[in-house]
C-alpha cells in the first residue's frame, strides 16, 4: 500500500508537470500577440510535442494503476478525475498553440488598439488554469469554488472585448481580417477557462462526491 | 461474469442514447439557424437538460462497474474509453446549445448567402458523430479511421467558409454582426468535429492499441 500511495504521488507530480507546460504555453502564446514576436509562437509549438507525449504518459499510468491496484472509493475517483484533468490539459495545450498559429498571421499588422483587453483576460485565464490544479492536488474545494466563480469575470471580459472588436470592425473594414484574428485570440481564451472549470467541478466531485457539473454548466 | 457482460452492454446502449440525443440537438440546432426557426432551438435547450442527467447517470455508472469488477486489459480500456467519450458527448451538446443560441440571436436578420454553406459542414459533421459512436460500439477500426479521414474535409469546408464570411463584411459593414454570428455557428461545427475525432482516435486506441492520438492532431 505504501508503493501505490507513491505511485498516486507521481501521478499527480505528472499533472503538475502538465499543467505548468501547459501555463507556459498559454503565456508565450499570448505574449506572441500582443509584442508582435514570433519567437514565443514558435516556443509554444515546441512544448506542444512534449504536451502531447506526456498526456499518453499520463493515461497509460492512470490505466495501469487501474489494473494493478484496482482501488475503491477514493482512490478510484482521484485516478478517473485525474484522466479527466489530464485531457482537460492537452486540450488547453491544443488552445494556446491556436493562438500562436493566430499571433503569428497578425505579426505583419499594426497593432490596434482593442488588444488592451487581450492580456487581462489572458492574466485571469491563467491564474484559473493554476487555481484549478492546485485545488486538485491539495484538494482544496474553497480554491475549487473560487475558479468557478472566475469563469464569470472571463465571460464579462470576452463579452466587453467583443463589441470592442465588431465595433472596431464596423469603423473600417480593412479591420476585418485582423478583428476576426482577435476575436478567435478571445474565443480561445474562453476555452482555456472552460477547460479550467471543468476541472474545478471535478476537483469538487471528487473531494465532496457533490456533482456541481450542471450547475456551471448554466452558465455557458 | 454473465452480469458483467450485461453491464457492459447496458454502457454501450446508454452511449447510444446519449449520442442520439446529442446527434438531434446537433441537428435542430442547426436547422435553426438555416429556416430561421425558434423552435428546434428552444427543443436543443430541452434535451440538453436531458444530456446533461444522461452524462453523470453514465459516469457513475462506468465508475460503479470499475469499482466493482476491477477489470483488467480489454476490458478496463472499454470502460476508460466510454468515460472519455461520455465526456466528449456531452460537450457536443454544449456546442450544440451554442448554435442554438446563435440561431435565436439571428432569427430576425435577413438570410445571408453564405449559409449555403452551413448545411454542408453541418450534414458531414453529424454522419461523423455518428460513425464515431457506431465504431466504438462495434469496435470497427476502418469506420473510426473514416472518421479520422472526414475531419480533413471539414477543415477545408471550415477554411473556406471563414473567408466567404469575410468577404462579405469587407463588402457590406452593416453585414458585420451577422456574419460574426455565422462564424461562430461555424466554428462550434468544427469543434464538434474535433469532438468525433477524438472518439474515433479512442477507439483506435481501445481496439489496437496503439495511440494515434498525435498524428491527427497535427492536422488541428
């Protein structure tokens, strides 16, 4: 039993590695727009191959913990929850290499003003990517709780910075192409938070058997 | 073991009607946005309710055939491959519920010539669902790499579509807010795709194993 309260160790340590890949990656893409530098972009598609190995790493010792220790209650729910956060994760990888692809086709445009909002909503995404794994591995549900009430914050900021983009757009359509590009920089932030609140509601199913799934859900 | 079997095949079928709920939501939804009817949108949020229900019934389910078969091999990776895909369902509904919500956004706007395309992505995305979920039932590789084949053709359906769209806010500013709308219906398709795809590399994994996870997503 020792061996197997190791193993679920590592297993979380395999998270944290993933999950601070992962924050990295949404930082340099996001930094790739707004400084207009591709060197970042390119940074964020190098990490995005060891994202992609550590996430089959991460499944295929999940499942063999499985097989060998064939846990109950518990233990059993933080091993799923943990397959669960591990595809949360690459998904938010998949997000921030978008967004790099995005920062790379704006590095020729001038730099406009609506980008203002990107940071901040980038700064808030991220905190709610560390907030929600830290809550898993300290299973913390008051820092679970809080991740979920972030998301609204990121939908209010997504909201303001989209009529900021279509008004944009509607002064001058050579605007267009690059607002379009902002506006997907947004959606794909958005995602990355929808991401980090799908792994709340596990951290709080899993430490309190409540499922909140459907009440967050409400808010999409 | 007889019983075991039983629950085996009473997840699949509950998988089924999963998929065939979100299969129908996929479908109003965007016959919503295309006959400019409320409708079958205000249906999709009724059977999101029921997706919703459907998807924690699911997940306690395989998490109780976990706990009390212990597994191991085959068997274990079905299990582990329905709670994915359980998950992946689920968020096509979601999107669903997006394009959904669109389509009651723009039911007074005039209808726009390019959602001649949106029909076409729409009928190609919903035979992916459905291949993807007739695979995993089945375990038929050759339909699950059908799949992987098919995301492809959505990508250029989607590429293509994007730049109708733009050139039509280039031409017409007061086209700008619709035509943002569209791409949003437009893009959740393609997400939803991505969902399927995921599902079908699952089901590669499940019945080969070997993981071809990272091959498709380079296509991303």
């Amino acid at each position: 039993m020792r061996h197997f309260e190791e193993e679920l160790e590592q297993l979380k340590n395999k998270l944290l590695e993933m999950s601070s890949l992962v924050e990295s990656a949404i930082y340099r893409s996001v930094t790739s727009v707004v400084e207009k530098d591709s060197e970042p972009a390119n940074e964020v598609l190098r990490i995005e191959v060891r994202v992609n190995q550590l996430e089959i790493e991460i499944d295929d010792f999940a499942v063999n913990l499985l097989a060998l220790h064939q846990p109950m209650a518990a233990d059993l729910r933080f091993i799923i929850s943990g397959i669960k956060i591990n595809n949360d994760l690459e998904r938010m990888g998949d997000l921030a290499v978008n967004i790099a692809q995005r920062a790379l086709a704006l590095i020729e445009e001038p730099v406009i003003q609506p980008m203002i909002d990107i940071p901040h909503i980038a700064a808030l995404v991220q905190s709610m990517v560390r907030k929600s794994l830290d809550a898993f591995v300290s299973g913390d549900v008051a820092l679970a709780r809080s991740v979920l009430a972030s998301d609204d914050g990121v939908d209010d900021l997504r909201s303001a910075s989209f009529h900021e983009l279509i008004s944009f757009m509607e002064r001058d359509p050579h605007n267009i192409r690059q607002a379009v590009s902002l506006l997907s920089v947004v959606r794909n932030l958005e995602r990355i938070a929808d991401h980090a609140t799908n792994i709340a509601e596990d951290v709080l199913f899993m430490t309190k058997g409540i499922d909140v799934r459907h009440h967050a859900e409400a808010r999409e």
